[in-house]
C-alpha cells in the first residue's frame, strides 16, 4: 500500500509542475495547436474545467489553477501523513 501513496504522490507533483507550466505558458503567445500544448491542456483540462464552472473570473483574472494547484498540495500532504504513518 504505501508504495500506491508514493506513487500517487509524486503523480499529484508531475501534475501540479503541469498546470504551473499552463500558467507560465499562457502569458506568452503559443499556437494552442502545437502538439505539446494541445497534450498538456489534455492533461491539465479535465481538472481545470470544473473549477472554472465553480469559480468565475474576476477581474480578467481568472484563480482556477491557484484553486487547484491548493486542492492537489492538500491531497498530496494526506498522502504524505499516509507515508509516513
């Protein structure tokens, strides 16, 4: 069991360098049909979306990725309490 939390984790941590990724790329002008970014959108979409219905823009500014990247860390951090107990 511990060796599924272990990889849990460190697949919640792949997962949260992913969407600081879409972050960082989404300040820049990328054509969203570059093959690379259409598969980390694949990726990163299914978590997104749903906080995006949740939690509206304010502002222009839009936090779904902060909510999620705070959700995963706290997943994380019971997987973390699971490993170690």
């Amino acid at each position: 069991m511990p060796l599924l939390f272990s990889v849990a984790y460190y697949a919640l941590d792949a997962l949260i360098y992913l969407l600081l990724a879409v972050a960082i790329l989404s300040w820049f002008p990328i054509d969203p049909r570059n093959r690379w970014i259409r598969l980390l959108h694949t990726i990163t979409d299914p978590i997104l979306h749903p906080i995006r219905a949740l939690v509206p823009s304010i502002g222009g500014f839009s936090f779904d990725i902060l909510i999620a990247v705070l959700v995963l860390g706290l997943i994380q951090r019971v997987f973390l309490r699971a490993l170690t107990s």
